[in-house]
C-alpha cells in the first residue's frame, strides 16, 4: 500500500513538473484566461470561453471509458503539451477484431488484434484529420487490473515523460524513431475490466530473433541490433530514465526494422530519490551492485547491456546452464561472468567487458557505447566476422520444456527461506570482505516482499517466453 502512494506521488510530481514549465514559458496575452479544465492560461474557446480551445477540442474527441483515472490520464495527455508526442486514445473494445493471444509476461498478457477506424499515422502520432482505417496492432493486457490507480498506468506515464523529455537530434526524426516502444493508448475488457494498453504490433523480441536462425544473423545484423538498442537507451537516459529491467525479451524486433526498448514499465526516473529500490529483472541481467541493494543507476542497465551483447555473440542466455538462484548472485558479486566461447569482431569482446565491469563507475556511457559500437560496425562492413559453428554457441535444445518452471520455484524457495542464504555464506565463504557483501544483500533482499511474492514469478514467465 505505502510503495503505490509512493508510486502515485512520484508520477504526480513528474506531470506537475510538465505542466509548471510549460506554463512558466506562457506570457500573460490579454485574450488568454486561465482555463477551468487545465487551469493554465490559455486562449478560450469560442464556443465555451470557461475552457480553453485544447480542452474543448479534446472534450470533443476524447471517447470516456467511464473510468475516471484513465478518462482523467488521456485527458491530460491532450491537453498538457498539446503540439508534443505521446498524446493517447481510449479505444472501445469493441473496435478490435481478430483478438489472438500471442504470448505473456509476468504480470500481463499479449494479443495480436485489428484496430478498426484506427487514426494514426505511420509514424505513430494520433491524427484525427486522416482518414480511418484498420490496423494491426498489439494489446498487452494487465492481470487483475481492473482496480485501476495511478500505479497501473506507469508504463504509459513513463513513455509520456519520455515523449516530452526526448530530444530528436534530427528534426525529420519522429518519437516513434527513437529506438523505444510506443504506446497509442488503452482499452479495457468489457468482462474483466483489465486494463489494456495498445501498442504497435511487432512479430519478435530479440531472444526469439537470436535464437530462431542463430548461424543466419550475420555480425553485421547482430550489431546493427545493438546499435539500435544503445540508441534507444541513450535516449531514455537522456529523458532521466533508467530502464530497470532491460534484458533480451524486453527488446522489440521486426525483421528489418529498427529494435526497440520496450516495458517501461518499472522504470523510474533517475533523478528520483527514492529508496524504495526493490528488485526487477532476471538474475543473470541485474548488475551485481543492484544485486548487493544499491539503487539502479544508469550503469546498472549498461550493465544489462553487456549481457544482451553476450547473448547475441552466443545465442544463449548469459549463465544458460546455471540455476537463477543465490549461487549466482554470490558468484555474481563475486565478479563471474559468463565465459568467451566464441569469436566476435574486433573490439566487440572488450566493450563487452567494460559494460559488464564491476565497478558501475568504469562503465561506458550509453553514448560512449554508442560512439564504439559504431566503429565496431564500420570495421565490420569492410571485413566480414565469420560465424564459426561449435558446440558452445547457438540455441540450446531443450528436452523438458518446464524445465526453467522448476528452477524458478527452487529459485523462489531459495528467497522465501532466508535461512538458505545464511547457510551458503558459511559454507562457502570465509574472506571478510564477501561476508560484508553478503549480508549486505541479505539484508535488503528479505526486507522485500514485493521481491519474494512477485519477482519469481516474473521471472518464471520471462524465461518460458524467451526460450
Ligand atoms: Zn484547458
């Protein structure tokens, strides 16, 4: 209850921040008054002078969900920056078709569907002046929604603080460009009440890419992925926000188009203070400070970064046939990392290692990354990396497909008994230093029950969905 007040009041603050500064950068024009629906000062509306023309001209369009918390979210994203991104819909269910459940997440469900009378653009901007037509979109769906607060609408408050925050270094570059996922807004199922968001259709992530057609990726599409995945995390760090959960089967792919950084939904802004930083992601992907309890830092989703090159210069998860469970993590924190088995372009391996370093604070800068993944791939264009098949690299059959369902719930038992943790120190352990750490994650893991109660679970469907 206290974490989704803390969660209601740091996404107020940021949307109070946008409104305040685009309301400092209005001068006072006589024929502008202060509008009773956005209470900034505005030109009125011809025909209702109380309100301004952004908000009449919303009040017309806006379809009610009979929600007030959506009404009021898809509202303020009319109105707030009315000549910026990220202005959102509510869509009736009733206007998609072909519902086909594709896949799910930890907390969500994901649908391929058609968006009847659809009006957006090819680039993704809401434009009521085109004409109507279908398109196929995805829906992704979130369990037991149906109380919806403030919390339920973060991956959409995020994206909207990143379409404002986001600078285009190329005026012909459009938000939907920016190497991230978008959103067009929500629906919600007339049965369940779940909350639903509607987002572009993509046909993979990036697990999925890498592992289908593995000896078929040539270096030159491995790293050109990479580059547009660095591209988009510069770009939301740029926004002040940290992902938090960046890992392989967070990445959108579609053929051959640009990946994208998708789930924003545990992100949080980097200048946020609060201590309240409990645990997302997938072991192998969580940078060993974070695992320790230290807040996620910019560095600590470079750090993810490095893993993703890994599995892409492998076409495995990173730590594969290893258990996600406290093992790692000590061994994690204790400076493992997964092992060179294969060869990669010149320079690829070393920048890898210098995401995945130790110390978050020698780690390169998403656009130092950027800058050095660049020149891997101009080398690369002129003298082609070849793949050389082995035993060591590409996709991992696996017999027992609840395999990974099985590890997960040992994973989980691991948590729930923190006595587990205690005994592993002692039998394991007798250097001092190590002890500190231990205890010091020890501490912060049990004192988490948000962690115990739901990351397992994540982490079970995460993995059944990637592999
Ligand atoms: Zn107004």
């Amino acid at each position: 209850m206290e974490k989704s007040t803390k969660i209601k009041h740091k996404v107020g603050f940021l949307l109070s921040n946008d409104a305040l500064s685009s309301q400092s950068t209005q001068t006072a024009v006589k024929s502008k008054k202060e509008c009773s629906e956005c209470n900034k000062i505005r030109k009125p509306s011809t025909e209702n002078n109380q309100i301004c023309y952004t908000c009449n001209k919303a009040k017309k369009r806006i379809i009610s969900s009979g929600n007030k918390v959506i009404d009021d979210f898809i509202k303020y994203t009319n109105t707030n920056c009315p000549n910026k991104n990220g202005k959102m819909v509510f869509v009736p269910y009733e206007k998609f078709k072909n519902i086909e459940f594709i896949g799910e997440g930890g907390f969500s469900q994901i649908f391929k569907a058609t968006w009847i009378d659809c009006q957006i653009t090819d680039w993704g901007a809401l434009d009521y002046t085109i004409k109507k037509y279908n398109r196929t979109v995805a829906l992704k769906k979130l369990n037991n929604s149906k109380n919806i607060t403030s919390k339920e609408l973060n991956e959409l408050k995020m994206y909207y603080h990143y379409s404002l925050n986001w600078k285009s270094s190329n005026n012909n570059c459009d938000i939907h460009n920016s190497y991230v996922n978008i959103y067009y807004g929500i629906t919600q199922d007339p049965i369940t009440q779940d909350l639903i968001f509607i987002m572009p259709y993509h046909n993979s992530d990036l697990a999925h890419y890498i592992t289908k057609d593995f000896y078929n990726i040539s270096w030159h599409d491995k790293i050109s992925k990479l580059e547009d995945i660095i591209k988009g995390l510069s770009n939301i760090h740029d926004a002040n926000i940290i992902h938090r959960d960046l890992h392989s089967g967070n990445i959108l792919v579609d053929g051959q188009y640009s990946a994208k950084l998708c789930d924003l939904g545990t992100s949080k802004s980097a200048t946020d203070n609060d201590d309240n930083n409990e645990i997302h992601g997938i072991i192998p992907f969580i940078a060993p400070e974070v695992l320790q309890g230290k807040k996620y830092t910019r560095a600590s989703d470079i750090y993810s970064y490095g893993m993703i090159m890994w599995e892409i210069m492998v076409g495995r998860r990173p730590f594969w046939d290893r258990k996600h469970n406290t093992e790692l993590i000590i061994d994690t924190c204790n400076g493992l990392r997964p092992p060179i088995v294969t060869n990669a372009p010149e320079g690829y391996i070393d920048l890898m290692k210098e995401c995945w370093h130790d110390d978050p604070e020698k780690r390169p800068t998403a656009n130092e990354i950027l800058e050095k993944i660049n020149r891997v791939y101009a080398n690369e264009c002129k003298n082609e990396t070849k793949i050389i098949e082995s035993s060591d690299i590409g996709p991992v059959i696996r017999n027992n497909s609840g395999k990974r369902k099985f590890e997960g719930i040992q994973f989980e038992n691991n948590f729930i008994n923190g006595e587990s943790i205690k005994k592993i120190k002692l039998i394991e352990d007798k250097n001092d230093d190590y002890l500190t750490r231990e205890i010091e994650f020890d501490f912060d893991i049990n004192s988490k029950r948000v962690y115990e109660n739901e990351y397992a679970t994540r982490e079970i469907d995460f993995d059944i969905g990637a592999l």
